[in-house]
C-alpha cells in the first residue's frame, strides 16, 4: 500500500506541474490579437488604404466602420471596439483605451505607428478611457481575479466542513461574499485608487465574483462530498485564472481559451470589474449572467444536497426499526 502511494505522489506531482505550466505557459507564449474589435472612422475614400494595410493582419482585426471620431469614441466607451483609426487631414489619429487593457493600446499604437512611418506619416494618439493615475498599468485590477478566487474557494470550503446545511450554508456564502466585495471596494477604491467607478457597483462587482466561486465550491461539496472543494478549485485555480486574459484581454489569447475564460468566474469578474469601474458600466450583461448563473447554480446545489440528505436520512430505517422488523 504504501508503495502504491509513493508512486502515485511520484506520477501526481509532475503532472500537476506539467498541466500547471499547460494552463499558465502556453496562453502567456501565444498571445497576439485574434478577431480583435477595432474601428476605423471617416470618409470610405480616406479609410480604404487603413483598412487595407489592417486587413494585412490575417485574423487579426475585426474591422468596425463609423463615419466620424465622434462615433468612434462612442463605440469606445461603450466597450464595443478596443480601439480606432481615425482619418483625418493632418494624417491618422489613434483612439485607445488603455483601462479596457493597457497591453492592447499598446500593441494597437505600436502596429499604428508602424504602417503609418512606412507612408511618412505621423500618428496622433489619444487614451479615450485611460487608467488611473494610481495604477497606469492596470496591476490592481488584474491581480484582484486571484484573490477573489482563493477568497471564494476559502469560503465554500469553510462553510462545507464547518457543516452548514441548508439555509445557513446559503445566508453565510451569501454574507461573506457581500462582506468580501465592501472590504476589496474599500482597498482597491478608496485605499489605493486603483477603481474609479461607483463604488458600490464595485463592491457589489468584487462580491458577486467570490459569490460564485464559493457557491460552486459549497454546491458541489454538498452533491458528492468533500472531493467537490477539489474539483472546483482546480477548475477555477488551473483554468478559470490563466484563461481570465485579466492581464491581457480575451481576444489575445489563443481560441477557445479566450471564450473559455469568459464562461469561468475569474474572466467574467475581471471582464465586470473594468466595465464597472471605467466605463460607466457598459457590456456588463455577458459577465453579470455568467458570474449569476454559477452563484445560483451553487446555491440551488447547497440546498439540494441539504435535501436529499436529509431525505436519506428519513427513509433509512434505525437499528431499532431494524430489529422490529427482522423480529415480524
């Protein structure tokens, strides 16, 4: 027996490191931009040429036409483009937003910049939506996602082998993570500056992303046991966070990573946090739906496992039930 546990400690380790560096590796090493939302503003006679040298690109843009600077700032804030080329008589002028992500304004200037020195041009950059002075880099937000997520599996398997059931399960995930979401406002908002947003749209942002971690953590614990921590957490741990494109974005990561870690609570949360508290809360749909459905999911699990133990419990007969029945 205890041959078989050294072997399986030798093969597990490796394994896990292996698939570790898979998740972690391989999206860091293929990132480039992939169908990524761009738009192209001003008259078709002035914008041919830009779209053309952006179409060089294969796959790599996803071309978005306005008829004016206007237009394209608009489709900016509303988070539907990353990014626009604007023509203009003193030559092309590049709209970024570097709180959508600081590494796609950045590749988006340098490819800009790049085409247009081949023509003689020069190129006018201006940040739309750009982060915060407190944390030009993005840094906080980004590295809110794993917190968030440790925070929520700490929380589900609290409330699972502490052995609250029911109702009490479902009141201390839901509590705890509203306690979560107010304190990372108050460090991420208020203390460091990293969030501009509403702050309680925030608060309530932060909160609903450890929500549904804790509640599929507590869910799935409750429906097969203890093994349900492991399995969520894995999920979560070696996936959802590695394929979050919190660092990055979505559409520089390799497919389906991208769309993977949107339909995974760290991605939909980072997604949420930056439209939450830079863009006056435009796109949210997508990443609210996803982060509600796991936390409903998990509840519904809790209660449900609570149920049918329960309901075993009340049809399994007792030793003395047993023996009345043996003794008929």
């Amino acid at each position: 027996m205890s041959t078989r546990r050294l072997l399986g400690v030798v093969v597990l380790v490796p394994l896990l490191a292996a698939l570790a560096l898979w998740a972690f590796a391989w999206p860091a090493a293929r990132t480039a931009p992939r169908d990524l939302p761009l738009g192209v503003a001003g008259p078709a006679a002035a914008t041919a040429q830009v779209e053309k040298q952006l179409r060089q690109h294969a796959g790599a843009f996803e071309i978005h036409r306005y008829a004016d600077e206007r237009a394209a700032r608009a489709a900016i804030e509303d988070r539907t483009v990353y990014g626009a080329v604007v023509a203009t008589a003193q030559g092309p002028e590049l709209l970024t937003a570097s709180a959508a992500s600081p590494v796609v304004a950045q590749l988006l200037q340098q490819a800009v910049t790049r085409q247009a020195g081949a023509s003689g041009a020069e190129v006018t950059t201006v940040d739309v939506v750009p982060t915060p002075a407190s944390d030009p880099r993005g840094a906080a937000l980004s590295s809110s996602v794993l917190p968030l997520a440790l925070s929520g599996i700490v929380a589900g398997a609290v409330v699972t082998l502490l052995g609250l059931r029911g109702v009490r399960a479902v009141t201390a995930l839901i509590l705890s993570a509203a306690l979560v979401g107010v304190v990372a406002a108050a460090l991420a908002h208020s203390w460091l500056g990293a969030l501009t947003g509403n702050w309680w749209a925030e608060a309530g942002a932060l909160g609903l992303a450890t929500l549904a971690v804790s509640a599929a953590v507590a869910g799935l614990a409750a429906l097969v046991g203890p093994a349900g921590i492991g399995a969520v957490g894995f999920l979560v741990m070696f996936l959802g966070n590695p394929f979050s494109g919190a660092a990055s974005a979505p559409h520089l990561l390799p497919e389906p990573v991208g769309t993977i870690g949107q339909c995974l609570p760290p991605g939909a949360s980072a997604t949420l946090l930056r439209s939450v508290s830079f863009f006056d809360g435009a796109a949210t749909t997508g990443p609210v739906l996803t982060l509600t459905w796991w936390a409903a999911l998990g509840l519904g699990a809790v209660v449900l496992g609570n149920a049918l133990k329960t309901r075993s419990k009340g049809t399994t007969p007792t030793a003395g039930e047993r023996e009345l029945a043996h003794v008929d």
